[in-house]
C-alpha cells in the first residue's frame, strides 16, 4: 500500500543527546520502570478528530494545515484515506491505540439510518486496516454536540425527539467500539448544561441524563459489551454550566443515579484548568474513589480561558499525572489519549508527528520520576506521618468513629491546642525537583 505520509519514518528511541527531531529522547518503550515496560505504563492513543480531521480553523479563521488529502473531495473516500493514514502513523509513531468519534470517522446522513450506514462502510475498513497494523481501539464515542439539533444538548434536550436521535446514536456508537474490540467507550457532554437558568428545568434534564446512562448500562450488557464505560469531566465550553463539570460533580451524579459501578472518568488535563483545578486534584479525587479510568493528555494554557488542547510538556504536570497513575495501580483498561491539536501556525505534517513526540517523552519523564518519588519514599512517608494522630488515642477514636460532640469537648475542654506541625510546602516542592 501506497504511503500516505512517506517523509514520517518510524520513530526510535535515540537518546537525550540526540538532535533528531524525529525520535524519542526520553521514551523507550521497553525499558521497565517500576517492574513494568513504559509501554505497559503508557498506553498512549491518537485522537482522530485532531490529528486527521485538525485543520487549525479558530473562531477568526480558517484552516492552515497542509494534508495529502487536501484535494480529495469525495466525502467518504475522504474518510477511509484519513483512516488510512492515522494507522501509519501511528505505527509510525508506535502509537498502540487510537480514539474516535463516529461522525469524525465518517460523514453524517440526512437520517440516522444514512449515518449508519457511512459508518458501517468505514467500520469495515478499520478491520481490513487492523489486519495490516498493529493499532487497536482504546475508546470510541457519539459526537452529540456538533449538529444543530444538539444546540441544547443532547440527554438534557428539552426536546425529547432529540433525546430519542441521540439514544440511537450512542446506540450504534457502543456497537461499533464492541465490533472494533474496543476497550472502553467514552460519554462526553459537551452541551449537556444550560446557557440560562431562566429557560431551564434542571431537575428534569438532570433525570434524563441519568436515565439515559442507565440505558446505555443496560445496554452494554445485552449486547455483551467488556469494555469500561466512562463519562468525561469538564465544567463549561460551549455552555455556561455543564452538569459533568469535574470529578466531585460527577461522582455524586453517579451515586444519585445508581451509576457508581458502572462508570468510571476519562479526566483531560486541560478540562481540570478549566473547573478551576489541578490534573493531579482531579485524577486524585477520582482514584481514592475507585473512579480513575482513562486520561486526555494535553495541557492548556492558564492565561486563556478556553480548551486551548495542547500536547502535553510540562514535565511537573506529568510527573504529578503518573504519580496518581502508579499509586492507582494503572489505567488498566484506559490510556494517555492525546487529545491534543497542533498550534495554528504548526500546519505540516512533521509537526504532527513531532508534537506527539514530544508528549510521548514527557510522559516518559513524568512516569521515571514519580516512580522515583514513590521508590524514595519521602513524599508518601511525609503525608503518611502527618496524619498519625488519627491512629491512636483521640485521633484514632474519630478515625474508628466512635466519637460523638460531647465526647470531643470533653477531651478539648482542658487542654491548650497550639498549631499543628509545619505543612513544610516549600520543602516538598524543592523534593520534587530533586526527581525532575
């Protein structure tokens, strides 16, 4: 088969000394960190909706990239060449999985069953691709915030022929990521919020959008679908308030609607700055409640107040992103999905290849040093020591709840409580550079 990308060569790990920029510093795939391969550590993933589809269109222009496809005007032929090309590059780049949206990877229809239909033509050829390369589904989706008829989102529409499209559309969106051995499948609201409270009956579009999980549940299972499902945090953009606005909102929204073990979260990092959080705060919460399923890895600018979706360099980002990764035992069934764009002036190809790159060895940094923090053991021993009151005595009867308010005035009522020991914030931040 004729190469799409024939400038891309297959990308090897060279070295922190090497200049190339078409090779890994840092990330080699099979050097063990912590007893286990980075691979087995970082199961990275393309996102098809800005590597093939990213033009670098923003809201005061037009596209800049320069693509093999660009004169293709055939929709669907269009689409299996995009197809096609993702999986050489991400051979290319030994990336082992790939994510989607169904209306990403094929073109819409005038009805539901016309859309049905370009996607299972499409399906068809990532079977035939996947024959050929080694590139698996981590997750696939429903893109229900692009059409009109979504402008008020879809689960929480006020309009309930829409909320009945957009069942049918995950619907067949759940049985395709099953067809493709897909390792999880992903809902992402986009519009499920409000513009204003004064046209909005929250309470019902709360319901309805627990109602309409516990479908897709129900559903999952009479079909003998495996895969996790997972519903992605972010708090505003397009809307002024999205119900899935970060990781507390969303594990109480679960165990209201008796979805706690059954969803799990996809937490993207750019998401969190925008809820006004740390990656580390909200991939935190989610693992002391068992919630942490998958990652968008990117970052996003804090002097912008938008989902900027860069590739991801911060190295203290993604040491403090793997070190909540390791203490949660893994991903297992999820990955670092780059759900990340080129910026706009970084229109070729090189580019692409080059940004997920440069993610892939600042994961690789990130993941060697927290396994190096967690090894050293200071870090966790400071936080351990910190909290061992409530081990014993007082502190351990709170602990045992066995306490009531008149027990705890009792115990108080004589004694001179100063301040507690030193936070040491300073200290630890200086710890961690000691790793970076």
């Amino acid at each position: 088969m004729k190469e799409i990308f024939p400038d891309i060569p297959t990308i090897k790990f060279e070295g922190p000394d090497t200049k190339n920029p078409l090779a890994f510093r840092y990330y080699d795939a099979n050097r063990k960190v912590g007893g286990k391969t980075m691979a087995e550590h970082l199961r990275f993933s393309m996102a098809f909706w800005h590597s093939m589809n990213g033009g670098g269109a923003d809201p005061f222009g037009t596209t800049t990239a320069v693509r093999p496809w660009d004169s293709i005007t055939d929709p669907m032929e269009l689409a299996r060449t995009k197809m096609r090309a993702m999986f050489e590059l991400t051979t290319k780049l030994t990336i082992p999985y790939f994510c989607f949206h169904d209306r990403d990877v094929a073109p819409d229809g005038e009805t539901l069953r016309e859309a049905n239909k370009n996607l299972d033509e499409i399906v068809g050829e990532i079977k035939t691709l996947m024959k050929d390369y080694p590139t698996r589904l981590l997750w696939g989706t429903a893109r229900l915030f692009f059409h009109p008829r979504y402008m008020n989102g879809a689960a929480t529409s006020p309009d309930p022929s829409v909320f009945a499209y957009a069942a049918g559309q995950v619907k067949k969106a759940i049985e395709v990521t099953k067809d493709l051995g897909g390792l999880n499948y992903v809902f992402w609201g986009g519009r499920e919020g409000y513009e204003t409270m004064l046209n909005t009956d929250m309470k019902r579009e709360l319901d309805n959008m627990g109602f309409f999980l516990q479908m897709a549940r129900d559903y999952k299972k009479e079909i003998g679908f495996n895969g996790q499902l997972l519903i992605e945090p972010k708090p505003m953009e397009p809307t002024k308030h999205q119900y899935d606005s970060d990781t507390g909102a969303i594990w109480g929204f679960l165990q209201e609607y008796g979805l706690l073990d059954d969803l799990k979260l996809n937490i993207e990092t750019n998401h969190a700055t925008l809820a006004g959080h740390t990656i580390q705060h909200e991939l935190h919460f989610a693992r002391v409640k068992g919630i942490l399923g998958s990652v968008d890895a990117n970052q996003g600018d804090t002097l912008l107040g938008w989902d900027t979706d860069q590739f991801p360099t911060d190295l203290y980002v993604t040491t403090s992103m793997m070190y909540e990764i390791l203490l949660n035992g893994g991903l297992h069934s999820g990955g670092l999905n780059f759900d990340a764009k080129l910026r706009r002036p970084s229109y070729t190809v090189e580019d692409l290849a080059q940004a997920h790159i440069v993610g892939m060895d600042a994961f690789a940094r990130g993941l060697v040093a927290a396994q190096a923090i967690i090894d050293d053991g200071e870090l966790p021993e400071f936080i351990a020591e910190r909290y061992r009151g409530y081990e014993s005595g007082i502190g351990g009867k709170i602990a045992g709840r066995s306490v009531s308010f008149k027990d705890l005035e009792e115990w108080a009522l004589d004694r001179k409580i100063d301040r507690p020991a030193s936070g040491r914030q300073e200290y630890l931040e200086s710890l961690i550079n000691r790793f970076l």
